[in-house]
C-alpha cells in the first residue's frame, strides 16, 4: 500500500472511530465488551499499525531506501512502541 493509501485507510478508520465515539456518549453505559468497545479496540490497534508503516516509509524515502519494502508490523510491536 502506498502513502496516499494508507492516509486514505487512517482517515477512514478515524471516520469511524469518530462515530463509534459519539454512538458511545450518547448511550447508557454498559459491559465493556460490547460489540462496539471491541471494534474501538481494533480501529485504535489498525490505526496505529497504518501510523507506524506510514512512519517506516517516511523513514526509509528518507534515508535514500525502498519504502515499499516497509512492512506491517503486529500490533503488539506497534503497541510497545506507542505506550
């Protein structure tokens, strides 16, 4: 995936965080792993993974390398270093 790729897919995912977010306040509380606080879960862990390879390949265009050899990294890598 490209950078303008990857920018597309974050604001995407940023559209529908956002909606999830405002779905969320205005409903009563519930148990917290309702369908919705799960897929906010996942959204937040694919955003930072689309960051992270927008980062790398910022980086290796940067440093005179391929930036399509930037890989997707787990999201516990990911994680580990946004924390």
């Amino acid at each position: 995936m490209d950078e303008q790729g990857i920018l597309q897919r974050i604001h995407s995912l940023v559209d529908e965080e956002r909606e999830l977010r405002e779905k969320a306040e205005t409903s009563p509380p519930g148990p917290e792993h309702t369908p919705d606080r799960v897929r906010l879960e996942r959204l937040e862990q694919d955003l930072d993974q689309c960051w992270d390879l927008l980062r790398q390949r910022r980086a290796k265009r940067q440093y005179g390398e391929n930036p399509n050899e930037a890989k997707p990294r787990p999201v516990k890598q990911v994680e580990d270093y946004n924390g």
